[in-house]
C-alpha cells in the first residue's frame, strides 16, 4: 500500500513538474482594429482562438510578372472582434522587406495613411506570443 | 720545351680569366638577388613600368597600392576582351504602355471593381486576377487602384481578401 502512495505522489509531482517547465510570461494580444487611429495590432494566435468568426490578422506579398517585370504589392489586413476591419497596400521596397520577415505565431502591427498605404509593418515574434497548447 | 712551357702559361691566363670572369657573375647575381631593396624595385618600376607586375609578384613586401593598380589592370583588360562584351547583351527596353492604353485598363479595373462592390464580395481567383491587371498599371494609378480597391474592402462593401 506504501509503494502505491509513493508512485502515485511520484506521479502528480512529475506533472506538476511538467507544467511548471512551460509556465513562464503569457501576453496575449487580442486583435484590434481602430479605424480613427488608423492602426491595427494582435498577435495570430488569439486571432486564430478568438472565439467569434470576424477576427482575424496577417500580412503577404504579392509578386506579378506583367513581361514587363516583377511588380511587387505588400498587404496588411485585420478585422477585429467588433467587426472593425482594415487592408492596406505598399509598393514601398523598405516595408515590402518588412512584411517578408514575418514569422508563424507572431503579434502584427501596422498603420495606413487616407488614401489606405501601410505606413508601418511590424511584427514581433515571441514566446509570450505562444499558448500552452502549442508547446506541449 | 719552351713551347711547352709557353703552353702551360697561356691555359694557366686563360684560367685565371675564366675564374675571374665567374666570380663576377656570381657577383651579378647576388647583387640582383639580395639586392632589389624597395629602394631598386621603386626605381626599377619608374624606368620600366613593364617590369612593374613582375616586381609585385616576387616582392614579398607589395605594398597595398601596387596590389590595387595589378587588379585595376587586370580588371580593364577583362572588360576589354571581346568575350565579356559579348556576354552582356543590352537590355531591351521596356514596352510601356500608350497613355491610352492606360486609361482603357483603368477604365477596365474600375469597372470591376465597382461589380465587385455591386455583388459585395471578391473571391480568391477574381482578386488573383484583378491584382494581376493592377500591376500592369504605371505607380501613380496603380496606387490609385489598389487604394479604391483596399477602401472598398475595409468599408465591408466588398468582401474578400487580399
């Protein structure tokens, strides 16, 4: 009977154990669109978890050979938990670089002027960035 | 007898002429060996800039701005071989489109865009598509398409994305 305890107390130690080896800071950063600002932010995982249909946040490239030459279009786009959302385009080479160094699981953040440009693409990859589920 | 001793004088001259006429190659080649000082090599290449890329090569303190003027040589007889004239052949020009042309397609992209808006949605192809008429637009109404395009979608009046 001894022995069961001790196994079984090795047990819920070992899983304590466990889950203290991927406690450490959490930020999550809930995707917000603010359209007076004009800047939107968030981080794609609590975009992904976000629990309604609307939010969500990224940013890509589009390269187009128009036998002309390569035509190069970067976007941002967001929309928020309260159906507030935003695109915005750059043809500018310096945030064209930017929107490349993306990474999976990153926080986004980026601006736009009146006639709709990116006037700022920043991406921030960390590990607070990140859920539990994701690392077990 | 005297005609033997004369003999024996002559080749012992000759001999003596010939060992001297040595030692003092030998003395040539030391001085030109162990004696190119920096010195000798400077002059040596101011009264022979032929000698100069021989000089370079054997010294063994070339100095930084001898090695540069070796590879600006070397490189302008490289673009002056025919081959690598040959190698690079002009770019053709661009066609740039007629400003008529450029307001027919503008006049093409507005009109899709305004569908989309009519219909209030874009899918992935109809967007791959527009974006693709897009590009061929010069900048200045390339950022005017992509900005009515971008608004009308941030608006929610048409819905899809980028």
């Amino acid at each position: 009977m001894k022995m069961k305890h001790k196994i079984i107390a090795t047990g819920v130690a070992a899983a304590f154990m466990s889950t203290a080896a991927i406690a450490g800071f959490k930020q999550p950063a809930p995707v917000d669109v603010d359209l007076v600002n004009r800047f939107a932010q968030g981080d794609m995982v609590s975009a992904q978890q976000a629990k309604d249909d609307v939010t969500f946040i990224g940013c890509g490239i589009r390269k187009i050979d128009t036998g002309a030459g390569i035509v190069s279009t970067g976007f941002c786009q967001a929309g928020d938990a309260d159906e507030e959302q935003f695109t915005c385009f750059t043809q500018d080479p310096e945030l064209l670089a930017a929107t490349a160094s993306t990474a999976d699981f990153s926080f986004i953040t980026f601006a736009w002027n009146e006639d709709g440009e990116c006037t700022r693409i920043g991406f921030s990859t960390q590990s607070f960035y990140l859920t539990d589920k994701m690392v077990k | 007898m005297k005609l033997l001793v004369s003999l024996s004088a002559a080749q012992t001259v000759l001999l003596a002429a010939l060992g001297l006429k040595v030692f003092s190659i030998d003395m040539q080649i030391d001085d030109l060996s162990a004696g190119a000082t920096p010195h000798a090599a400077q002059a040596e290449r101011q009264s022979d800039p032929a000698a100069l890329s021989w000089e370079t090569a054997r010294a063994p303190s070339v100095s930084v701005e001898d090695m540069r003027l070796v590879i600006r040589e070397e490189l302008a007889a490289l673009d002056a071989t025919p081959r690598n004239q040959a190698s690079t052949p002009a770019q053709p020009a661009r066609p740039q489109p007629s400003p008529e042309q450029v307001k027919h397609a503008v006049s093409a992209i507005d009109r899709d865009i305004s569908l989309f808006r009519s219909r209030g949605a874009i899918n992935e192809a109809e967007m791959a598509t527009l974006q693709s008429k897009i590009a061929k637009l010069p900048l200045a109404e390339r950022r005017a398409a992509l900005s009515t395009l971008t608004k009308a979608m941030s608006k929610g009046e048409i819905d899809g994305w980028m």
